[in-house]
C-alpha cells in the first residue's frame, strides 16, 4: 500500500457560525472566488493512551468524505507548515505509516482518542488566469473525546495555499481577515484544539501527561555540571528520535544529522566520564556506534557518489575514455539502494527499540556521578581540555609519520580525536560561552581539513576497484587511472595544509580562555 506526501502550509482563524467572510477578490493576486460546496468529513484520529504524538506536534486520523479521505499522517515542518503523508482507506493503519511512528510509540498500540466532524464549507481563490491560488474553508466543527470522553463544538477558518503558489498570497488574505476582525486561531491544530477542550478533568495530571515528560523527572539541577550535561544529552536523544521518520523517507540530511546525534550523545558520554558514570554509558555507547555505522553506510556512499560525479563531470570530454559516467552510475545506484536497505534493516531492529528503551531509562534515571553536583565551569571546562590534550597527542604522531599509508591511518585517528574535541566544546558552549565558541570553530577547522583528506583516502580505494573492474570488462582504465591521481594531489595539499591549521587550533591563548 502506498504513501505520498503532500507539503501543507495554512493559516487558521477564529470564527463563530455568524462569522463572514469579507469579499476576499480586494486581496492583492486574487481575482475571483469559485464556490465549492459542503462537504461532511469524518475524521478519527489515533495516538498512543498516554498521547506521545500529540506531545511532538504530530497527527494520525483516518478521515472518509472530501476529496482526500484515507490516513494522514501529519509531521510539523515550521509554524503553519506541515508534511502530510496520504496513504488510501483501509481497516487498519498501513504499514507505510506505522513505520514512521515507530521511534515514538515503540510496541504500544494507537488507539482513537479523538472523533471530529465537521461540515466544510469550500471557495477556490483564482488568479486572473483562472489558477487556483488557495482554498478558504469554514468549518463547524463538532469534537469528541474518545471512547466515551466530553465533546466541544467550534468554528474556524482555514487558509490553505495551492501547490507551488507564492505564500505572499496567504499574507494578502489574511490581511483581508483582519480588517474584517477575524483574528488568527491559538490552536495549532483542530487536534489540539480538541484534546483541550475534551480533556477529562478528572483525570490526574500524571495520567494525562505525555510519555516525554517522564524523561524529565528527577533530574539534577540545571545548574550543576550534571544539569548542563543532561540536557546536552537529551537534545541529541531528542533528535534520534525525531530524525527515524525522516531517515525512512529518505529525506536530504536526514541520515547525516540522525549519525551526528549518535556521534554527540556517544561523544558526550566519554568526555564527561566524571558526571555521567560510563560503566553505565559504555554499554549505551556501543549500541549508538552499532546505529551510527548502520547508517553511516548511506551517508558515506552519499558523500563518495558526489565527490566522484564532481570530479568526473570537471573532466574534458577527451579524457573520459569509455563508459564512465554509466559505471559510476551504476556503482552508485546499487551502493546507494544497499545502503539504504541496510539503514532501514536497523530503524525496524528489534536492537533500534531497545536502544531507544535504554536511553528513556537513562534520563528518567541518570548514572550521576560526584561531580554532577558541582559547578559546570570547571567541571566542563576540564573535560574540554581532557580530550584537547587527546587531539595533541594524536596529531604529534600522525605529523611525525613521513607520507604514506601509515600518515593516512594516522590522520584518520587524528580526526576521529577531533571530532570528539569539537562535540565536547559544542556542549559546553552554554556554560564556557564564547571562549568554547571559538575554540570549537578552530577545532572544526582541523575536523575539515582531516575529513578532506580521509575522503580523499577513500575515493583512491574506490577508484581503484572501479578501475579493475574495468579493465575487467574490456574497458579503458585512463580515466580511472587520471581520478585517482587527481585525489592523490588533493590528499597531499591537505596534508601540507594541515600544520598550519593545527597551530591555529593550539594557540595557548584558546586553551587559557577555557580555564577563566
């Protein structure tokens, strides 16, 4: 059964059923206004009993009436703007969308929570050239809370633009509106809107909270270095969370971010060791470094594929001997599908639950150590400098080593000490300030030039398969052959590049600003 996503941007507004519209044609771009008609919708909407998708802004419904029934699945983008993922009428929820819920409710069940009908009342706004521009509904609307819960009744605009129409359109009408009194509504949603007005007022306030505010009791002050640690932690866990859905829809970045927050949360844990007690994290931190490699596979096939094209595409058209575009392309297009596979295989793990069971636990229950009480600025700057120290070391060895395979393997671990470095200094930053600030800044400069020059690294052990390959094939390997030369150079400018970087970075006056 298959989804497809719709982007939605709309704008809602307070009325009454004695509420009119004013004459919407004096609204800069629109030339007439088409009625559409009535329509009865009919939409339940599902969640889990404790509501974890109402706590993150997102709707499931199951709608019949309009032109569009079936399930919606609604993810926010910004305010007024969200992902609507469609999938056709069915009994049950399809697995499509079910996927994308699945970091959030975990194995428990959605249910109805919710029941909304509303009898809506439909104009097109055109242009001049008969275009529709937006479509203004007013709904009546009557909510029930499910199974057998309180009902609430209201009105209410909604302003929705057409496909690839300016938004300026949705800033003309509402001004309309506006002169007209209709003011904007304060529910983001008619889902919220309905969970408010339906709540039960019996019930207690830890029976109706969300399952997120679990994670923040019983935490530390916020204060302290455990405090300011926690809290780094939790945006990280925060983003797993957030970034599956988006990782299964194979959104741009996705994986990438989805990676970096398994590398800041794994990073964190070993550089604040004094706060957070690592025989506790370690364990966590292996599992994030089983996820991060699972997805890693796409990200850096995705990285590779486009360091290829670019170097092939700047290539003149004599040079390129044989069918070298289609081999790439074809290397890419299974690579890039293998890894995807790979990196969905892990978000639908039973491994992937129980990771992200493990990590709720560990913020409702914190391994806190003695120094999680005391002042963070010491305490963090300390392990900033810790893992600085690290670097140091790592960067000694690697420039001590002549050019070659050996330097490569060196700088390799040199970035990896960077990267640690410069995540240890983003999480500080609240608590060292612009001191922390800059040192970060410097410390991704050394991550960039390393980074550079281990793809550089790579691309060559790529190039060099694609070349045998077609050499095997009966094919010219020059290309290949002028690729991989050209990554050779790349990699050694980096190298010279990288002294000079790094006495940037260890300037004495970045270290002694951590330390006051």
């Amino acid at each position: 059964m298959t989804a497809e996503t719709k982007r939605e941007i709309e704008r809602k507004y307070e009325a009454t059923e004695r509420t009119g519209l004013p004459d919407l044609t004096r609204a800069r771009g629109v030339s007439s206004v088409l009625d559409q008609g009535v329509a009865e919708l009919d939409a339940v909407y599902y969640d889990t009993a404790d509501l974890r998708l109402a706590a993150d802004s997102l709707t499931l419904r199951c709608r019949t009436g309009g032109a569009d029934e079936g399930w919606h699945l609604k993810f926010p983008v910004s305010s007024g703007i969200r992902d609507e993922i469609r999938a056709p009428l069915a009994d049950t929820l399809p697995e499509s969308l079910a996927a994308l819920l699945r970091s959030r409710v975990r194995d428990e069940d959605v249910v109805p929570v919710v029941r909304l009908r509303s009898a809506r009342k439909v104009q097109h706004l055109l242009d001049d050239s008969g275009n529709v521009l937006a479509e203004v509904s007013v709904d009546t609307v009557r909510a029930k809370r499910l199974p057998k819960g309180p009902g609430a009744s209201w009105t209410e605009i909604e302003v929705e633009l057409a496909d690839d129409v300016d938004p300026s359109v949705l800033d003309a009408v509402e001004k309309r509106l506006k002169k007209a009194g209709i003011r904007p509504s304060s529910a983001p949603s008619k889902l919220a809107r309905a969970l408010e007005e339906t709540s039960d007022q019996d019930e207690t306030d830890a029976d109706a909270a969300p399952a997120s505010s679990a994670a923040h009791a019983g935490l530390p002050d916020e204060d302290t270095a455990g405090g300011r640690v926690l809290s780094y932690a939790r945006e990280q866990i925060e983003a797993i969370i957030a970034l599956d859905p988006a990782v299964r829809r194979d959104l741009p970045d996705a994986v990438h971010q989805m990676r970096v927050a398994c590398r800041r949360l794994r990073s964190a844990f070993k550089t604040y060791r004094k706060v957070l007690d690592r025989t506790v994290t370690d364990p966590v931190g292996d599992e994030l470094k089983w996820l991060a490699g699972e997805l890693g596979l796409s990200r850096d096939q995705e990285v590779l594929a486009e360091r290829l094209r670019t170097r092939v595409d700047a290539i003149p058209d004599t040079l390129v001997l044989g069918p070298v575009h289609a081999r790439l392309q074809v290397w890419s297009t299974a690579t890039s599908a293998d890894a995807h596979r790979k990196a969905l295989a892990a978000l639908d793990s039973d491994r992937h639950l129980a990771l992200l069971a493990t990590l709720d636990a560990l913020l409702a229950d914190p391994p806190l150590l003695k120094a999680a009480a005391e002042d963070p600025v010491p305490v963090l700057s300390r392990a900033v400098l810790k893992d600085y120290d690290r670097l140091a070391r790592r960067v000694d060895h690697a420039l001590a080593h002549a050019p070659g395979h050996d330097r490569d393997l060196a700088m390799h671990e040199a970035r990896k000490a960077a990267k640690r470095t410069r995540y240890a200094a983003d999480a500080a930053r609240p608590t060292l300030g612009k001191p922390a600030k800059r040192f970060a800044k410097r410390i991704k400069a050394v991550q960039s030039v390393l980074g550079d020059h281990q793809d550089s690294v790579v691309a060559r052990e790529t190039l060099r398969d694609l070349a045998i390959q077609a050499h095997a094939a009966g094919e010219s390997a020059f290309t290949w052959g002028l690729l991989h030369g050209q990554e050779e150079s790349a990699g050694a400018v980096r190298e010279r590049e990288f002294p000079q970087v790094w006495a940037r970075a260890a300037a004495p006056e970045l270290r002694a600003a951590l330390t006051h």
